[in-house]
C-alpha cells in the first residue's frame, strides 16, 4: 500500500522553515482562499451552502433565531431590573428601620 501524504504542511514543518519558506507559505494559502471566495461568490456562508443540505441550512437558521431571542430576553429583563433599582432603592430606604445606639 503507498502512503498518502497530506499535501499541507503540517505547523510545526511550515513554522520551522526560512522566512522566504513561510512567506511563500502564506501566499499559497491567499491564493487558495482567493480561489475558494470566488467559487462561492463571496456570500458569508457560501461554502456550508453548498455543502450542507437545504434542510439543514433551514434547521440552522431556526436555531440561530432561536439563540437571539434568548439572548434579547436576557437583554430586557436586564433593562427592566435597571429600571426598577432606583424606586426598589428609595421604598427600601424609606421601610428600614433605624437603629439607634445606647451607651
């Protein structure tokens, strides 16, 4: 059987090479993902779509949706406990008793 080899260098072979090595390195690298955004059309998500079936993309969404709205409940119940400290503060100044010292 021949041993396959992974065409990518692995990082600690590309970081242990000259500084001409590495920056050719990284202007491979460029050029590939220059390849890759033009494939896709430069759409955000363009490689999961079209890899991923639309189902999926349809549940992803949904959860993505689902993970706002929890994070926008957190966010109003936070403004309305800020809106309420200041009357909260002032009704418990105003109900302490007070303590007064005998010697």
């Amino acid at each position: 059987m021949m041993e396959q080899r992974d065409p990518q260098p692995r990082p600690s072979e590309s970081l242990s090479g000259s500084g001409a090595a590495l920056e050719a390195r990284v202007r491979e690298l460029e050029e590939q993902l220059r390849q890759v955004r033009e494939q896709q059309g430069h759409r955000p998500g363009g490689l999961l779509h079209s890899i991923l079936p639309s189902e999926t993309r349809r549940h992803l969404r949904a959860a993505q949706r689902e993970r706002l709205l929890a994070v926008r409940s957190l966010v109003d119940a936070a403004i309305k406990r800020t809106e309420q400290e200041p009357k909260a503060e002032s009704a418990e100044r105003a109900r302490r008793p007070e303590s007064v010292r005998i010697e």
